[in-house]
C-alpha cells in the first residue's frame, strides 16, 4: 500500500541504512518496525553487518527500555553537560 508520511530526517536515515545493509526497502524495514512496535515482538532478521554498525556507529544492545530526548537532556543537567 501507498500512503504518504512525514518521518523525521534522522529516522529516514537510519530506517534507509539499515534498509542498505539488508538488502531490502526502507518501507519493508519501516513496516517490521512499526509491526514490531505494535505487537511487542521482533520480527527483524538482521545480518552480522546489520548488527555490527546502524548509521555509521555501533549501538549498545537493547536493554528493553526506550530512551527519550528529555531523558537525555535531564542527563545532561544532572551532569552539567
């Protein structure tokens, strides 16, 4: 299906670079994604390159627990960054 949406620029990239490293559309990553969102689950097969670099930089593994940007900025508050 075709629709129109306005997704912030960081996460087209993002969503575009893993969609690189699959070998797939970013509108198939795009769609795991959200699906993996709605139902809780992970549907994402990932290749040993996928999980190594996202963007151009290696993420943490996933602890479960979603990091906003007022968590970030209360951080660096708190540390006086």
């Amino acid at each position: 299906m075709r629709t129109t949406l306005d997704i912030d620029d960081d996460i087209l990239a993002v969503a575009k670079e893993m969609a690189r490293t699959q070998c797939v559309s970013a509108g198939r990553v795009i769609s795991r994604l959200l699906r993996d969102a709605m139902t809780g689950q992970s549907s994402m097969k990932q290749t040993p390159q996928a999980q190594q670099t996202v963007a151009g930089f290696t993420p943490f593994p996933s602890q479960g627990v979603l990091i906003s940007n007022a968590d970030i900025d209360a951080l660096r508050d708190v540390e006086g960054v």
